[in-house]
C-alpha cells in the first residue's frame, strides 16, 4: 500500500516531465520568430513527414513594440496582455498553426513569459502589438486587467527596486529582473490570471510550456499555478495528459539558485550541456572528445529525467546568457553539424534544435552590437514569411538549421534508436570517437587533425548501409558514403579531418 502511494506520488510530480510526442518522436525545433502562418505550413510540409516531435514558438501573447525603427527580438519577452496577438500573428492564425500542426504529429510548445510585464519605461512612446493601451510608470495593464497591486514591489527590499546581487534569493525572485515589471504570483488573482492564459491555449491543443525565467520565480508559486493547468486536449492527446513544462533556469553552478529546485516541478533547461559540448568541440581548456565517454550524467548534469538539451538558445546564440563564447551556433556551421549530431545520437535528455534568423553581426572589443537584432523584417516593421527555395534551403536571412540534411537527419536517427542504450563505444583517447544505440544505429566522429581510418564493432545487423551525414538513401540508392557491416556487427570507417563534415552516421532505415 504504501508502495503503492510512492509510486502514485511519483507519478503525478512527473507527469509533467512528458513531452507528449507522438508516433514515437524524439526532438523538439525551436523556431524563433517565426510567423504562425509559417510554422504551420512547416509542420505539413516539412516537420511531420520529417519526424520532428514539436515546435517551439516565441510568445504569443501581446508584447510591447519598442520601435523607430529598432524593434528588437527581445520586446516579445515585455509582455502587455494575454491576448494571442503578437509579431507572429493573430489568434485565429494561431489556432490554425496549432490544430495543422496537431493533425500531423507535431506538438506545439509556448514560451510561457509569466515573470513580469514590460519595462519600468515602458508607455512613454512605446505600443504594443496589437494596441492594447498599458501604462508602465503607473502598472497598468487594462487588458489583463493588471493594477499596481499585482505587482512584486513592497516586497523587493533593494534601493533601486532592481536585482542587484544575484547571490541573494530574495532579490532574485521579487525584485525586477533589468527594471521588468515583477508579477505578485503569490497572489490568487496573478495566479488565476496566468492559469487562465495557459489554460486557453491547452484548450486549443498545445502540449506544453516553455517556462521563461524560472529563477525569478518561486518554486512554490509555480507549483501553484502548473496545479490550475488543464489536462491536454483529448482530440490529439490521451485522457489526463498533464501538460509537458520545461524551465529556463540559467545554472551552471556556483549561484544562489540551484536548477534542482524546479525537478519536481517539470523539466529543466541544462545549460551546461551546450557550454560543456562547445568547450569539446572546440578543444578549448584542454577538453577532448574522448572525454565524453561518460557524458550526461558522468559529467556533473542533472538527471535524465530533468533534463531538456540544446547546443544553442535563442539567448546564448547571440552572446547573452549563459555559456558565453563556447557556444556553438550556426555561425560556425561545420562544428554545429558535429554538436548537434551528437546531441542528437546520445539518449540523455529530451533535445531541442535551434533554428535561427542572420543578423549583421558587429563585433567592437568582443562584443557584437547587433546582438538585439529582430527578425528579417520588412520596411513596416512586420516579420517576414519564410521563403522555401527550391534545394530546401530558407531565403530572406532564415537559417533553418533544422532543414540542414545533417541534421534533419539526425533527428530521424534519433527516433529510430529511441530506447537504445548508448553502446560499443570508442575512442583513440584524442579526439575520435564513436557509439552505438544498441543494435539500431552508429555514429563516428574525427575532431582530430588527422584522418580516422579504423574497424569498429557496431552492434549492427550485417549488410550495407547510407551515411546520412554525406547524403541519404534515396529508393534503393545512396547519395552518400557506403558503409559495410560484416558479420558480427564490424564495419570500416574512413573519414578525413579534412571531410566536409567529418563524421558518419548509419541506422537500420539506411540499410539498402
Ligand atoms: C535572466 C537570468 O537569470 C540569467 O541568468 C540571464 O543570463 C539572463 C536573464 C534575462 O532574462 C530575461 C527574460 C525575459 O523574459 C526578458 C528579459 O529582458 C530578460 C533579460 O534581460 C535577462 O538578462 C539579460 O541578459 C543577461 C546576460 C544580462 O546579464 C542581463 O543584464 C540582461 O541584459 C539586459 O538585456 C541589458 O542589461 C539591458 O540593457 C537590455 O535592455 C536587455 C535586453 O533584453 C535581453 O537581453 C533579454 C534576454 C532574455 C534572456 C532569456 O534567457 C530569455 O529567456 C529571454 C530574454
Ligand atoms: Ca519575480
């Protein structure tokens, strides 16, 4: 009986640890700024038959617009209202983005911004995106309605009314993040309010949050309002499905707030895992690939369970937050490949890809200015759709790294070695090495200076298989690198250092 309770104990503080992917999938994209219009037409065309198992998408609600004609990425985390209408779109192309997504098998993630509202400044000048009258100076939000009363002030005990020391909990969690106004969530009234916000949208078929700035939240508070959420939409998700919650909390050790306060609670953002695998691939500190035998884990992160895994954020990519010049973004596009595939092949976590705008990157004294670039724009401010040119690729300064063969393929790998163990593992005590997922696929990489020219046991079925890093099988062809497993799982690998991308990945769907 006891037993019992645990294990229903258990089961409901980790309910919320479920990304609710279907048909088996694996990885969540991320992408930043763009459209709804966009997405869900990338969701039909190209995420569900790709098995990609959900997007991220920027807040949706009402933000204020800082313009003239700057309008940065970063208005959108300065929320105005509840309403669904932002620089992505309205509510009805919301609605539509979520239920064209949803009926192909691919889940949709909020970046939930419940800490604050805008910036003390906010309203002298400044509208919001879909003309909700506010008034920062005074804290009022009409739309929500917010008053004065819903905000954190008499409890932030610092003179200027800001976070002024990090090491101080207190100041972390009831004074105002850069002079952003902080939310009363220990209030029932703030709390019904953000439920309610959330509430509207499971109602309409997302599958979870994103949870922005967790640190600057009470854990207590956030259990609070996570417990008013409905259970998912029964048209695409199965009956008492909580919904998926993962939190940023920036820790990579050595602050007041540890990011094992929120385990309980959802999942955690797991920044060292991008800082640590930059560091690695860029053989920065004397870090080597073969280090990462025991990677996870072994290396000081939090357990599987708790943990969402990307190599770049939208926040990190740029500079900011946390990680600082380790992270490896699609600037440095031949080490991403690398890191993403990796990611990608190792079971720990569940995984996030980014997929990023251009910006005019300009660095003065190590800093890049431009660092608050919005998304490519047109001259009224709105955002641009996303053009799809005919080799695949993205036009008007989108990226999509999620589309790069590399890694649209890794995230085929992923699913297809779901439940794996990560097996047969490698290394020259340098910076080759590979690993298996039990008998389903096998990965190699050579970081070194020099080629990898050595036969490896790769838990694999006899037979030939495609490379999908240097192409894919296409019929019953391959328009990459052929590799042979003999009997007994051994297999040769050749791959220069000087190969386009220097590592090699097979599975039991690119047998020919
Ligand atoms: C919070 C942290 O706990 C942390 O460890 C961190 O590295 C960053 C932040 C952080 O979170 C935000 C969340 C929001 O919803 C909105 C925000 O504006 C922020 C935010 O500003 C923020 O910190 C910025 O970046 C840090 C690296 C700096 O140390 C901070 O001072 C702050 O920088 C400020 O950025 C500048 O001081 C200020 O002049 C400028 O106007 C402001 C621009 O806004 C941002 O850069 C937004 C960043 C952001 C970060 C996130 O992690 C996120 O999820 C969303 C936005
Ligand atoms: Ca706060």
């Amino acid at each position: 009986m006891k037993l019992l309770i645990l294990v229903g104990l258990l089961c409901l503080s980790f309910a919320q640890h479920n990304p609710h992917f279907r048909h088996e999938r694996t990885a969540i994209v991320h992408l930043f700024e763009w459209r709804w219009a966009d997405i869900a037409a990338e969701c039909e065309r190209f995420l569900g038959p790709k098995g990609f198992g959900g997007v991220q998408i920027s807040p949706p609600n009402e933000h204020i617009v800082l313009d003239s004609p700057w309008r940065p990425w970063w208005q959108r985390y300065q929320p105005i209202s509840y309403n669904l209408c932002s620089r992505s779109g309205s509510e009805d192309e919301f609605k539509d983005m979520v239920t064209r997504c949803n009926n192909v098998g691919v889940n949709i993630y909020v970046d939930a911004v419940i800490n604050h509202m805008c910036g003390t400044s906010g309203g002298a000048g400044n509208h919001s995106s879909c003309g909700s009258w506010f008034n920062a100076g005074n804290e009022e939000f009409p739309s929500v309605p917010y008053s004065s009363l819903d905000f954190n002030d008499k409890k932030c005990l610092t003179g200027s009314g800001g976070i002024e020391n990090y090491s101080e909990i207190f100041q972390v969690r009831d004074c105002r993040l850069v002079s952003l106004l902080d939310l009363a969530l220990e209030k029932d009234y703030v709390r019904g309010k953000v439920a309610a916000y959330m509430n509207m949208m499971i109602d309409l078929g997302v599958a979870g949050f994103r949870v922005d700035a967790c640190k600057h939240m009470w854990p207590g508070d956030l259990d609070n309002v996570y417990g008013r959420l409905h259970n998912l939409n029964t048209t695409w998700f199965p009956s008492d499905s909580k919904p998926f919650i993962y939190q940023e909390v920036i820790d990579l050790g050595g602050e007041a707030i540890s990011s094992s306060e929120y385990f309980q609670l959802g999942r955690v953002t797991e920044f060292k895992y991008g800082a640590k695998l930059g560091n690695v691939f860029r053989k920065w500190h004397g870090e080597k690939l073969f280090y990462t035998r025991n990677w996870g884990e072994g290396w000081d992160f939090m357990s599987d369970g708790n943990a969402v895994v990307f190599i770049d954020n939208h926040d990190n990519q740029r500079g900011h937050g946390a990680g600082g010049a380790s992270i490896i973004t699609f600037w440095d596009s031949r080490l991403h490949k690398m890191a993403v595939g990796y990611m990608l092949a190792h079971p720990y976590g569940v995984a996030r890809v980014m997929s990023s705008y251009r910006w005019d990157r300009h660095f003065v004294n190590g800093k890049d200015q431009n660092d608050w670039m919005g998304p490519p724009s047109n001259g009224n401010g709105s955002t641009k759709p996303v053009p799809v040119n005919p080799d695949q690729t993205c036009g008007d300064g989108w990226v999509c790294e999620h589309r790069w063969r590399q890694i649209t393929n890794m995230v085929i790998f992923r699913n297809v070695v779901k439940g794996q163990p990560h097996s047969n593992w490698w290394d020259n005590q340098s910076n080759q090495v590979a690993f298996g997922r039990g008998n389903r696929g096998f990965i190699v990489f050579n970081n070194d200076d020099w080629d990898l020219d050595v036969t490896l046991n790769t838990g694999l079925p006899s037979g030939t298989y495609c490379d999908i890093i240097s192409g894919q099988k296409e019929g019953n062809g391959c328009t990459g690198k052929q590799i042979n497993v003999g009997d007994g799982g051994r297999a040769h690998f050749k791959i220069s250092n000087r190969d386009e991308d220097p590592f090699v990945a097979v599975h039991v769907e690119s047998k020919l």
